[in-house]
C-alpha cells in the first residue's frame, strides 16, 4: 500500500464531494430526522397533549424492564426516566445515519467514475486494486462519521437543553460509547464496503444505493425489536455485534478486491 | 524500449487480437493503423499492462508484464486513453495533482507548470474542467498523460475530434518528445495522421497485415511510381505509352497530359525513362514521383489479406 497514493485519491474523492453536495443531502435528512424525531415524540407531543409518557401503562412497564440493564433509570423521576429510556433508545438511530450516508457516497464515488469514465485513465496509473478500494472507502467513510458525530452533538445538546434534568449523565455511558462511537462507525464501513462491491457489478448509483438499503435492515429490526421490548441489546451483546461487524468488514473488503476486476471493467463496462 | 512478442488476445469466443508483434525504440514513433474494431485500442492496453495478453507477452525495456508487476511499469508509461475521462468538477490543476501525486512525481508544481504552458493550458489551470472545450479537454488528457515525464507513452486517438490548429500542437509536442528520445505509439484509424507523425506504421486488423516506413509500405504494394507531364507534341502523345514502357515501365496510363507508370527498376529507372521519351520526341515539362495515399496502400493491403 502506497499511503500518498491513498491520500491523493482520498483528497480528491473530498474535493468531487465538496463540488456535488447533493450526495451527502440523504445523510443529512437521516441525521435531521434522527436529531430532531426523539425530541418531537419525547419531548414536545406530551407537552402540547399534556399527557405525560411517565403514567402511560405501557411506559412503566417498559422502564421496569429497562431498569434491568439501565440501573441509573432507578435514581430518576417517571418523567425523567421515561425521556432517558426514549432518548437512549433513539441512539440507534444514529447508527443508521453513517451506514446510509456511506452507501450514498460510496455507490456515487464508484459508479460515478464509470459513468464519467474518468476509471480507465485511473487504471494506467501505478494504483492498486487494493489502494483504489481503500481510499474509496475512507473518502466515503470521513463525511459519514463527521456528520454522525455533528448530528449526535446536536442530539446531546437539545437533550441537555430540553429533557428533564438528569437525563443527559444517563445517555453518557460507556454503551452509548461503544453504540455509537464504535459500533455505528464499523457499521459504516461494511456498509460502504459492500456497496463498493455492489457498485463494481451494476451501472448507475441508484441501483447500488436500492440494492445497498437492505443493509441499514438489520439495524432497523434492533432498533424496532429494541423499543418494543421484544429483546434487549446488552453492552456485552453490542461487544459482540462490534466484533462481528469488523470481522464482516474485513472479508468484505477481500469481497471487493476480488470482485473488482479490472479487465472487466476496462472491456464491459459501458 | 517496448516490444510485443506474439500477443494475442481473446475475450471469451472473440479474438480481438491474433499472434501480433513488433517493438519500438526510443526516439520513434509507431502508427497502429487499423479499422475500428480492428484491436488498435485492446493492443494498446495489453502495452500499457491495463490488461494482460492471453498468449505472448509484451515487454517495457526487457521486461515481460506481470500480473505482480503491473503498478511498476505502468509508472514508466504515460498513456492517453481513447475518452479524456478527466474529473469535470475538478479543475484543471486538481485534475493534473492528483496524476502526479499517483505518479509519485518528485515536485508536482513545478510538473504541472511545465505541461500546462506546453500545452497552452496554464492560464485555464482554475478552470473546473467541465468548462472547457473539446479541443482543451483532449490536450488536458494529453497533459495528464505526460505530467510525469514518460519515456514511453501510449496514445489512443490523440488528435480525435480536435481542431486543425490543436491537432498541429498535439503533433509538435509529439515530435518534441520523439526528439527527447521517447518511444511513442499511436493508434488512430486516420491514415493522413498517421503518414504526418508516424515513422512506422503496423497496418492491423486484429492481426498484423503489414509494418513499416509509410514510403516503403507503398512501394512494397504498389511499386514506385512515376508520373511524367508532357506538352503537346507533333506526335500523338498516346504513342509514348509504349515508349515508356520499353523504356522500363510497366502500367503505363496517359491521363490528359500525364503519363502514370511503374518503374521496373525502382532506383534507375527516371533517367532512363525521361531520356526515352525526350529521344522520342516528347516534350518533357515535369517529372515526379507519383505517391499513392497511404489510404490505398491500406485497403490494398486489407483487400489483399481478404479483410475489406
């Protein structure tokens, strides 16, 4: 691996991003929708309805169970634990915002160099296979996760700002550390990764975004299966989800090594 | 300084290039002539090791492309693919950087200054590239080809769909760089392009027809021919048909006031042929060699080897 060559590429991914920014337009609505959404449900609907979530049946039943691996929920009053149970859950979220933000960057960034041709003239230089996918996957991966971290800034201030005091210290723990300061950023680059599988095997960015969208799947079901109590994601499980997910990235990166063939591309792709 | 050594080529049942050889050495530039579909651009790219023969091999100073090699030797060659595939939202210079970032080139600025004035780009450098012409964007690619000064380089369809003022400059570059002993292959299936900048050419149609100086080639088709312009005589000047021909020619045409013939011996024969005539009473007003277009000489050739 040649890093200047990694650099040179990746600078110049950042610059054709800078240059067409509507790519990154479905990672912002993601991140807005994912900032703003808790606020709106936790927040605002009991206050313009007046009906507290704290006496909602459902709700208590739901903090009981919660209480069990969110001890700190024990020390708050009902309404406050019921906006730390909602906020907490709600993180999740924040792991769908870099899986979709990488997708959208890296299905432009491949297919984009087929459509403009610009791959062949890549292929004459020294770069490797290896480097091209690489500094692909990093270009796309760097706006992903500065927009996930601003959105969870974001996030963490209206909490702080709006919820009940108290709610906040329960959100800053080690779990939301590995959640979305681990987890969500690994989730992102199998994500991105597969779509720069994906992408070297179809011919417009649509079709690798659609086929990509299956990836935030997974997440979604923990986010549902999470809040609806169906089962709970443990830090221990979220250890090994994190692990699992790298694993996952690495031989999808081998995957996409494999499968971006150069001669086909230089012969097939039109 | 580049050799192609019984290369051929096959992509699935198709064979796109078949059992073709030749080398090129520094300070020449070699014309790959063909008709589209012919392999011109599948031979360029096995040259340049974007992709790898399916027998033979091609060599870059000595050295055979390997599939372990690639990165190194494509370091060595400066190659200008048949689309500009330049980076339209990128301006002309970031297109160039990045090239020679990618070409590890030891002082990009100073690289890109130089390429950009030779090629009357350096004051469109801020320009995003999606702003320049056809003309500017083909000489852009050129210049991307050659920011990091090759010794060989690999042009396909250089003067493509460009002005005749920007097809001289690319030409002129050309020749500079041949002087600076560059070996330089052309492929383009324009035939007057390639007789103004080609020292050799390799007529292909998937396999090679026939390789050599644009001259020899159209003697070694057609002979050499002469064409001798006469002024009106007392004799009928449809007498010195046979002059000419026992004076040495053969294929003897008269044509208004000009004789066309083929010379039975190539080196002697004018003089011989000019005395016969005068001899005969023929006023002689020119005498020149009669060059057929290297247009025929080519589908001469193909005709020939049953490809037209």
């Amino acid at each position: 691996m040649n890093y200047n060559r990694i650099r040179a590429l990746i600078g110049k991914e950042l610059r054709e991003f800078r240059a067409n920014p509507s790519v990154i337009i479905p990672v912002l609505i993601v991140v807005i929708i994912s900032t703003i959404l808790p606020i709106v449900i936790v927040v605002v609907i009991p206050k313009t309805t007046g009906q507290s979530l704290a006496t909602d049946r459902g709700m208590q039943q739901a903090l009981e169970r919660a209480a069990a691996w969110m001890p700190a929920l024990a020390n708050l009053p009902p309404q406050a634990a019921a906006e730390a149970f909602f906020f907490q859950q709600f993180l999740f979220v924040f792991l769908i915002a870099p899986v979709v933000g990488a997708v959208s960057l890296a299905a432009y960034s491949v297919v984009g160099e087929k459509q403009g041709r610009t791959l062949e003239p890549l292929l004459t230089t020294p770069v490797s296979t290896a480097e091209l996918l690489v500094s692909k996957a990093l270009a796309s991966f760097m706006p992903a996760l500065v927009l996930e971290a601003a959105g969870l800034a974001a996030y963490l201030a209206l909490v702080a700002a709006i919820g009940s005091p108290g709610v906040l210290d329960v959100l800053l723990t080690r779990r939301t550390l590995l959640l979305v300061g681990v987890l969500g950023p690994f989730a992102a680059l199998a994500a991105l990764q597969a779509t720069i599988a994906i992408s070297s095997r179809v011919n417009d960015p649509r079709s690798a975004q659609q086929i990509s969208v299956f990836l935030v799947m997974p997440l979604i079901a923990m986010f549902v299966g999470q809040i609806s109590g169906a089962f709970v994601v443990t830090t221990g499980v979220l250890a090994l989800m994190t692990a699992a997910i790298g694993v996952a990235w690495i031989l999808l990166v081998l995957l996409s090594v494999a499968l971006f063939d150069r001669e086909t591309i230089l012969t097939r792709w039109k | 300084m580049i050799s192609a050594d019984r290369v051929s080529r096959r992509f699935g049942d198709r064979l796109a290039v078949d059992d073709v050889s030749f080398e090129v050495q520094a300070g020449e530039v070699f014309g790959l002539l063909g008709p589209n579909g012919a392999g011109k651009t599948t031979t360029l790219r096995m040259l340049g090791g974007l992709i790898l023969p399916t027998s033979g091999s091609v060599r870059i100073a000595g050295q055979p492309f390997t599939r372990g090699n690639g990165g190194s030797l494509r370091a060595r060659i400066g190659f200008l693919t048949e689309t500009p595939g330049l980076w339209d939202q990128l301006s002309v210079e970031e297109n160039l950087r990045v090239y020679a970032q990618l070409f590890s080139v030891s002082n990009p600025g100073r690289a890109i200054e130089r390429i950009l004035r030779m090629l009357e780009l350096w004051d469109r450098r801020a320009d995003r590239v999606v702003l320049l012409s056809k003309g500017m964007k083909q000489k852009l690619a050129l210049a991307r080809a050659l920011v990091h000064e090759p010794r060989i380089i690999l042009l396909d369809e250089p003067t493509a769909n460009l002005d005749p003022q920007t097809a001289r400059t690319v030409r002129d570059l050309m020749r500079d760089l041949r002087a600076d002993g560059c070996a330089i292959v052309v492929s383009t299936h324009n035939l007057d392009e390639a007789e103004r900048m080609a020292d050799r050419v390799a007529l292909v149609s998937r396999r090679l027809i026939a390789v050599g100086e644009p001259a020899l080639l159209r003697r070694e088709v057609f002979g050499r021919r002469l064409r001798v312009g006469l002024l009106a005589s007392v004799r009928p000047l449809a007498d010195f048909v046979g002059v000419a021909t026992r004076a040495g020619a053969h294929d003897v045409r008269l044509d208004g006031t000009e004789l066309s013939m083929v010379l039975d011996a190539p080196e002697t024969g004018p003089p011989a042929i000019v005395r016969a005539l005068v001899e005969a009473g023929a006023e002689v007003r020119a005498v020149f060699d009669d060059e057929p277009a290297l247009e025929d000489v080519y589908l001469k050739l193909l005709s020939r080897g049953g490809l037209t």
